[in-house]
C-alpha cells in the first residue's frame, strides 16, 4: 500500500472512497438517548453531502460504526463513508487506529483499491493523529489468506491521508512516516508468522532477518549448531537435537553512529517454528496453531526492522533463538539434564516447556554480548491466555524503571498488556531435587509465572522484561479493524520502548 499525505481540502479529491469520522456530542447515559453527530471536519460541502442521512438517527458513532453514501453530492468522490469515533471527547489515537483500520477492512471487499481519509480536523494532535491513521490502515491491509488459490489480491493500492490545514505540518510529517514505518515492520513480522513449519523453518527464518538486515542497512549473523555447541548453548541445543531441521541462533546488531556506550539494549525472541510439544507431546486438535510459536522471535526481527529505520541514537542488539520442536530418536526426553550456557543446570520435567530453554541461553548470550537492558517476547505459555485472556498480553518485570519505560511505551503503542509478578516467593515451583531447576513447575498454578521465574534465572541483575504473548499472537476470528492470523502484537511496543532509550 502506498500511503501519501496531503494538505488538501476533501472536497476536492476525486477518490473511489473518501473516509471521514464522526462524534457523538450527546453525553447523556441514557439508552436511546438521539445521538447528536458532529462531522470531524471543518468543510461544509462534506458536512451537507452527509447531513440528511445523518439527521435519520440510523447512525450513532458508535466506535467503528460505519455508514455508506454512494455518489455524495457536491463532493469529487465516488463514495463517502462515515466512521463512528464514539463519544465526543472520549476519542483517543488509539480508536482512531482502529477507525482508519475500519475503513480499509470496508473498502477491502468491495473491489475498492485507493482511498481517502480525511484526518478529524479537531482533537487530535496533528503528529499523533497521522501516525495512527497510517498504522491503523496498513495494519489493516494485511490478510493470511495466502495460500488459497482462488485468492483475490483485495490490497489498497493508494491511500492519501488528508490533514487540515491547520495542522502543524512537520508534526504531521513526522507521524505518517513514523507510522508507515512501524506498521510495515508489524506486517513483516506477521508475513514471517504467518508461514507454516514446512515453509519457515529456522533456516528460512535466519535467513528472512538477513534479507531484511540487509536492506535496512543493519548486521546480522546467523549461526547453526556448531556455534551452539562453541558457545556451550545446552539448553537451547536440547530443544533443537530432536528435529532434522538445524537451530538457527540469529544475532543482529544497530549501532548508529554517535550512539553512547550505554546503555545497550538486547531484544531476546522465542523462534521456535513448530512446537510439537516433543517427547511430550501435545494433542492433535489445534496443533497446527504451534507454527505461530516463533511469534515473539518475529516481533524482535521486526522491531529491528522498524528500529533500523526510525534511526534513535541507542545501540541494540537481538538476539532470534529459532529451533523446531521435535520428538525423534535424538530428541531430549523428560528426566533428561542439561547444562545452559550460564552454567545452571536445569532438569527437564516436559519437553514441552522448550520456550524457557532456548531463551535461557538467548537472554544469557544478549547479556554476554554486553546488553544493559533485556526485554524477551515469547508465545511462552498456554497459562497466560488462561490468565489474561485475548485481550491483553502478559508483561514481567524485575526493574521499576525499565517498567516505567514500558508503560509509557504502551501509552504510544496503544497495544494492551497486563502486568504479572515476579517475585521470589514462586520459585519454589522451579525447584528441583537433581538439577539447579527444573524447567515446569510443581503444580500447575500460576503456569505463566513460573516461566518467567524460569528466565528470571538467566538475566539475575540486569533490568528485564519478559512479554508472554501467547494469548494475543493468534487473532482467531476478524476484527472491523484488523484480520484474523497473526497480530504482529509487540512489535510497535518493543520499539517506542528501544526509543525511550535513546531520549
Ligand atoms: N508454545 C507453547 C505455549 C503456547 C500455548 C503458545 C498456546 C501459544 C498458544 C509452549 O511451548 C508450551 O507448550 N507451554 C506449555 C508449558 C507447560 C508444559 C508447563 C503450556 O503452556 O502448556
Ligand atoms: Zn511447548
Ligand atoms: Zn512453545
């Protein structure tokens, strides 16, 4: 999708689908209270083509309410659609992502392929409100239907984003290339996601991220087993033994010129391409899912995409521990002991807790490689759905600022994550009477805590956060805004977190 910005007025465009919101300025809480609808911008000509239908009362503003007028009147073009924000006042960027989002989903399926939206004259900041229409849109564009044979390429070929002339316009500049950035980041990641384990295995991944490091300009190094086994990686290797497919440890590195020694952030991704569950097995029914399982490793090779790009003055390096999980005569079995690269040896109770594995050695290997600050993202386990839901991801932290960092990184993502303990008083579950840990826990209570306990041991003091996005990597069914597969969560958080940094 190509996406431009222009100071014109929307009238004047000849567009197959010109987009505008609307508010509802009634406050009253009542239940069939009429809806007092204000057209987010300032042009009569666009206000008169939509006021009768407008005046019926059948349109509320509902968030992502849409409204269709073919061959407006007085307006160049061929479509108008009016897309609820909600109440007056209450909008926020992050329902605006949404409602451009909206739009595109409505023009997708109806052989629409270039389109307007005109940016609310009103409420918004001009450099906020541009990066979430353009996000919003090419967030929205993405569809996982790629391997149908009947697929019709439904993609926006053009959007044009029309910003009012009152906008502050490096501001505006400034978000819709920021936004276009970051959300074609987010899309890379979901294309790599999307693949299935015959089609992504770790080699393809490693060398999907050497592709892109090469375009953007950034290093990238891809190794195989004989590095695991130079680097002592036991934990990591334990996973990938079982399977035919050869690891891929995938290591890229940023470093802009001008960047201070310090600090150095490590991104660490779980790039298990198809988790099995091992010798212990999963079940049959939604196996399939587990292609999905190197989700947090295809978020850090976006984020780096996005990071590359966007330019902040902070040196990062991440770190992509990609393996399949397989059972075979070779594969590691439970009772099994393994020495991590640390040093700590871990007893292994279920193969299928293999995520903590192979970011153990990852998150210790990004601290040896001089890394100040740790963030990982990892589909880590089934317990965090059961805990959060699809609503919002996990997020441990053993540092007060690096979580402060991750809230405000939050505040500009608009992605929803929920913040879980890690505390000394769990690791009794992790206690093993053979090994170090062991790597499941005793019971099966507060599952996702115990694995980032897990982890806990491998950064010890330095700052850390782990994103457990297990339930939010995978979007079952579509949303007005966004299509079912994969989401591509974590990507737009992990880099405003990275740019805090260099602030
Ligand atoms: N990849 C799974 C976690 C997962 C579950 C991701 C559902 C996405 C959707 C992980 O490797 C796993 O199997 N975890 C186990 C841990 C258990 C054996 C302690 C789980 O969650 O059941
Ligand atoms: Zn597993
Ligand atoms: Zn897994």
């Amino acid at each position: 999708m190509k996406t431009e910005l222009v100071f014109t007025p929307s009238a004047a465009v000849s567009s197959e689908l010109l987009a505008v919101f609307a508010v509802d300025n009634n406050t009253s809480k009542e239940k069939d209270a009429k809806p007092e609808l204000t057209l987010l911008i300032s042009e009569e000509a666009v206000k008169k083509a939509a006021a009768f239908v407008l005046s019926t009362g059948e349109f509320k503003a509902e968030a992502n309410e849409t409204l269709l007028l073919h061959s407006p009147e007085g307006l160049k073009a061929a479509r108008l659609l009016v897309i609820g924000l909600g109440k007056a006042g209450k909008a926020t960027p992050h329902d605006l992502r949404k409602a451009a989002g909206t739009a595109v989903r409505f023009a997708k399926p109806r052989g629409i392929r270039s389109l307007a939206i005109a940016a609310p004259a009103t409420s918004f900041d001009a450099k906020l409100a541009l990066r979430a229409i353009t996000e919003g849109a090419i967030v929205a564009d993405f569809d996982s239907d790629t391997y149908r044979t009947d697929r019709k390429d439904r993609s926006i070929q053009s959007l044009t984003i029309l910003a009012p002339e009152s906008f502050d316009k490096t501001g505006a500049e400034n978000g819709h290339r920021e936004g276009a950035i970051i959300a074609e980041s987010q899309n890379f990641a979901r294309t790599l996601i999307n693949e299935p384990g015959n089609r992504m295995t770790p080699t393809i991944l490693g060398s999907k991220a050497a592709e892109m490091a090469k375009e953007v300009g950034i290093q990238c190094e891809v190794y195989g087993a004989d590095k695991l086994h130079e680097l002592k990686m036991g934990a990591f290797w334990s996973v990938s033994q079982g399977s035919e497919e050869p690891p891929a440890l995938i290591v890229m590195t940023y470093e802009p010129e001008g960047a201070p020694a310090g600090p150095v952030i490590g991104l660490v991704g779980k790039g298990i391409t198809f988790d099995t569950g091992g010798i212990s097995i999963k079940p049959a029914d939604g196996m399939e899912k587990m292609k999905y399982d190197m989700a947090g490793g295809a978020a850090m090779i976006g984020a780096m995409r996005a990071i590359a790009q966007l330019k902040p003055k902070v040196k990062v390096i991440s770190i992509v521990c990609a393996a399949e999980n397989m059972p075979s005569g070779k594969a590691q079995k439970p009772g099994d002991i393994q020495i991590a690269m640390s040093g700590k040896s871990i007893e292994i109770i279920n193969t299928d807790a293999e995520g903590r594995l192979v970011l153990a050695d990852g998150l210790h290997y990004a601290r040896q490689l001089g890394a100040t600050h740790l963030i990982d993202a990892a589909t880590l386990t089934g317990a965090v759905a059961v805990a959060l839901g699809q609503i919002n991801a996990g997020v441990f932290a053993n540092n007060e600022e690096a979580f402060q960092h991750f809230s405000k990184a939050l505040e500009i993502s608009g992605e929803k994550f929920w913040r879980l303990p890690v505390e000394d008083e769990y690791r009794d579950q992790i206690r093993s009477s053979i090994a170090d840990i062991q790597n499941t826990g005793l019971t099966r209570y507060g599952g996702a805590i115990t694995a980032a306990m897990f982890l806990k041991e491998f950064v010890e003091d330095t700052p850390w956060l782990h994103l457990d996005i297990a339930g939010m990597a995978w979007l079952d069914s579509d949303k007005s805004w966004i299509a079912r597969g994969p989401s591509g969560i974590a990507v737009r958080s992990i880099v405003e977190w990275v740019r805090s940094y260099a602030e």
